[in-house]
C-alpha cells in the first residue's frame, strides 16, 4: 500500500507485493465425509450430514457426517475393545512405532494439510504451513518418544493408562489440537474417540485417513463429526474415562457439570485474555511487532492472545502510533495468498460476536482505531482494531472477545500493571516486554498465568506445558505435564 492510496499512512511501504497464491491443484477432497470408526469410514446412523465451509469465500467444500448418540456409542466401543484387546497389552515400544509413524505421514503429507486448513478454517497458509503442520508433527514425535519411557517419566510409580479418552477441540487450530490431545493419549497407552469443531473438521478426517493407512490398530483412534451434541453425547457416554475438553470457558463448565458424581477424568483448556505488557525500557519495535503478533496471529482465534496491552505511561503515544502504522502496513484477504498477514475469520457466528463487542466497546465510550484497509466481498472478514482509552471495567477489557481487536491501557508502575492484568477471570498466558531480567522474574512469579512469554509472544514446543489459571481451565498439555492427565500413578 502506498501513501497515496492511503493517506492515513504515516509512512511509505515502497514495495507492493504481487499476488502468490498457494496452489490447491493437489488438494482432493471428497465429497462427502464418513465417521471413522473401528479403523473404517463407516455411514452414520441417521444418514445426517453437514456442510463444512471456506469462511473466505462462502464456498461448501464437502459435507460431513453427523454422529448422534448411536454412533458415538459405537465409536466409543470399538475404543473400550481395542483398548482391552491390543493397545493396553502392547509393549510400549511397539506403540512409540506408531506414533512415530503418524508423525512422519503428516510431515510427508504436510503441504495437503496447510492447504485443507487454510481453505476448512480461514488461517493464513503461511500460518498453518509454518505453525500449525510443523507443531502438529513434532507433537507425535515427542510423544512417541515417551511411550516406552513412563518409567522414567515418573520414577518409583506405576504408570498405567485410564482407558479410553473422549477429546473434544475447538475449530482455531484444528490440526494441532487433535495433534496435542491423540499423541499424549496414545503414548500413555490409551484409545480415543475424538470430535473436531463443526466448522473444521477437514484436517481431522485427513488425519483419520493417514492412520488408517498407518495400520495403527483398527478402534485405537475413532474420529466422530459432528456439532455441540455429539459432543456432549462424547461427555455423558458412560463408557469413556476421561474427557479432554478444548474450547470455551461457557461450554466447559457444561462439561464439569454433566461429569460430576462420575469417575471420569478431566482436564480443560478453556479461554484466555491475555495481558501483554510493555515496559518504558523494552526495545520498542521489538514490542510493536509483538504485540502485532500476539493478537492478529490468526485473527485473533487464539486461546492466548495478548488481547489487553498495557503500555507504561510514558512511552504510551509512542507505541501507540507505531502500532497504528503497523496496522495500516497488514496484508488482509486471500489465506491461500503466501503474503497474507489476517485471514478470514473462521465463520459468520464468530464474527458477529466480533461486531458485538466492537459495537460494546464503542459504547462503552473507547476510542477506535481500525485500518484503513478494504475488505473482500465475500466471506467473513474483521479489520483489525484497538481500542485506546478503555477502562478496567469494560466488557472489552473482561470478555474474550477472540477476534482481531487489541484493547489499550496504560499504568505508571509494576504494582499497578501486575493488579491491573491478573483482575480478570482468566489466567492463561501473558507476555512481559523489558530490558530487565530482575523484572521479568518478578512478573513471571507474580502473573496469575499458565504461561509468560518475555521478548517474545505465542511461541509453541511441545516439550513445554501449557494450560491455565482461574476460568482458563486446569490441567497441563505438552510437556511431561501433558502425559499425567492420561495416566493413573
Ligand atoms: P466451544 O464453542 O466451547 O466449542 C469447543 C468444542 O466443544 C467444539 O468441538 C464444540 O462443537 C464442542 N461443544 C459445544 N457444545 C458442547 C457441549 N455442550 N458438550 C460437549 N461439547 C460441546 O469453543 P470454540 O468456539 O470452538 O473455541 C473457542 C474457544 O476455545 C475460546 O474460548 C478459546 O479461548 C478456547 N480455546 C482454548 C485453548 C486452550 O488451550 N486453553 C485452545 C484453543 C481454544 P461445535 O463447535 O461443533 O459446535
Ligand atoms: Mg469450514
């Protein structure tokens, strides 16, 4: 974009990119998507299916079967007998071959997969190509390695799996959650029946045809699609042991509810509000770019995002307009475009919960700031947006919001920031800006959050844990963390 276009730039951009597209001539996608079930792509029950969209152009890309209660009886049987039968009776190692292989067929298979989430969940392809995919494998590779290892894990217990697992994820990163809950589960000896969000379940079904080619016992992974009933048909089966639950703090604590006065595990990664904060001595730039990536990194569709930004006061015009000019510089439009920066948001719900709390905000009386950049026809897009002014109070301030919209306050000293960013009902991650190591120590002891990232923002492995504090859900994923959820000690 050039000034000219846009004379709200502060800045230049001299360069203008030509459009560079992904290529989907190697995407084959059916047309209609069976229940994986026993090791089959089985019919279900009633004949039901649902259609899964491009959230950036509207355009169905297949329809997808609906389980109801019948089927996920079947799938969570045909877990119980292979968990009975084979996987808890074979010797580890054998099951770490397993889990290696899957990894290596969705690195094999890794361009298909960025694609297929790009065009099922509206992310850019340089996301889910460099991110999602390359996380996805390394989860299965890590875990793998810790099949034949619980032991050593956990020295002078007794290591035994649960039994069978039901896992329910949400639709912001596909791919990567099935990744985050099948490996861990697998690993510790256990079976799964797991269910995909209803408006991505491409990837998951992708992945359901790499296992089956991968000859992983027939019943050990059972994948189930479906909307907010076969889920909760998942959480009241009583033949499932554990339910591991990704998703909102709204629908999770349904979940604790129906399970309760049962002997089922749980373990609940619910949603996030993020304080990211930038002290007067960071390397300011740094901060901006982070900041940027904290909150636009897939539209905002992040459990973690750094949706609050707390800048200290002194340097707080200064940020402000630096992030102002880096919003104008976002490329919007075209997630298959390898140069797109904000993708679509993943569908018409979402974003007019989005508008909702835009709308909140502006009358709340917060002052908005929205690029100037134009927005596709079609499809379900959101400009990104901060909001200047805003107060401790406000529904902006308290309620995820999980879209592309930053809410800015600022604050004189650490006490007050520290106050300031644990007074909300979620604690999952945060992110500390500073020159000074002192003070990063003392905010990552004082932040009531699963994780603090310093320098840095939204960056994933999967040897470290993950999980939150308060309203953002309990237990730990990734990490050694990650396997006792699976295990009885
Ligand atoms: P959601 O509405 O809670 O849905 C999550 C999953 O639960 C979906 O598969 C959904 O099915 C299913 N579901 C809905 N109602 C259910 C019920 N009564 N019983 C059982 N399952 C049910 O969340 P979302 O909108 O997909 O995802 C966004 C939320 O996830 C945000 O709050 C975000 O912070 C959170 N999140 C947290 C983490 C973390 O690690 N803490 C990571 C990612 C996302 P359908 O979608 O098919 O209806
Ligand atoms: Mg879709």
């Amino acid at each position: 974009m050039t000034k000219k276009e846009n004379p709200k730039l502060q800045f230049n951009t001299s360069w203008e990119y030509a459009p560079a597209p992904e290529s989907t001539d190697h995407i084959r996608l059916k047309e209609k998507y069976d229940l994986f079930i026993d090791g089959k792509f089985v019919k279900p029950a009633k004949g039901k299916y649902f259609a899964t969209i491009n959230p950036a152009t509207e355009q169905v890309l297949a329809m997808v079967a609906e389980a109801d209660t019948s089927d996920v009886d079947k799938a969570v049987k045909a877990a119980r007998k292979a968990y009975e039968n084979v996987w808890k009776k074979m010797p580890p190692r054998e099951r770490g071959k397993y889990i290696y292989r899957i990894a290596r067929m969705i690195q094999e298979r890794a361009r298909e997969f960025a694609v297929i989430e790009t065009m099922d969940g509206g992310k850019p392809i340089r996301e889910s190509r460099d991110v999602d995919v390359p996380l996805a494998a390394n989860h299965f590779f890590y875990y793998a390695g810790w099949a034949d290892k619980l032991e050593y894990a956990f020295p002078n217990r007794n290591p035994q799996p649960i039994g069978v697992a039901g896992q329910i994820i949400p639709w912001n990163f596909p791919l990567l959650m099935a990744a985050w809950k099948i490996a861990p589960a697998l690993a510790a000896g256990n079976t799964v029946v797991l269910k995909p969000a209803e408006t991505t379940p491409l990837t998951a079904l992708k992945l359901a045809e790499i296992i089956q080619e991968s000859g992983l016992p027939d019943g050990v992974v059972n994948i189930i699609t479906g909307a907010g009933a076969t889920g909760a048909a998942i959480v009241n089966h009583p033949g499932v042991d554990k339910i591991a639950f990704t998703g909102s703090t709204a629908v999770g604590k349904i979940i604790i509810n129906a399970v309760a006065g049962t002997n089922k595990k749980t373990t609940m990664e619910l949603g996030g509000k993020a304080a990211n904060i930038i002290f007067e001595d960071a390397p300011i730039d740094q901060a901006v770019e982070g900041v940027i990536n904290g909150i636009f990194f897939n539209q905002g569709h992040v459990c973690c995002a750094g949706s609050r930004l707390f800048i200290q006061e002194n340097i707080a015009d200064k940020v402000i307009q630096k992030l102002k000019d880096r919003l104008e510089t976002l490329i919007i439009g075209d997630p298959l475009d390898k140069n797109t920066d904000i993708g679509a948001i993943n569908s018409k719900e979402q974003l007019a919960t989005i508008n909702k709390y835009i709308k909140i905000g502006i009358n709340e009386g917060a002052e908005i700031y929205q690029s100037s950049c134009n927005l596709p026809k079609k499809g379900f897009w959101c400009k990104p947006t901060l909001f200047i002014n805003v107060a401790q109070s406000s529904r902006i301030v308290q309620e995820e919001i999980f879209g592309p919209v930053l809410t800015i306050q600022t604050f004189r000293t650490i006490e007050e920031v520290i106050e300031k960013a644990n007074n909300i009902p979620y604690g999952l991650s945060a992110g500390v800006w500073t020159d000074k190591g002192s003070k990063i120590f003392n905010l990552t002891t004082k932040l009531r959050a699963g994780v603090v990232w310093a320098n840095t923002y939204n960056k994933f492995d999967p040897v470290s844990p993950f999980g939150g504090y308060k309203e953002s859900g309990y237990g730990r994923e990734g990490g050694i963390h990650g396997l006792m959820p699976y295990l009885n000690l």
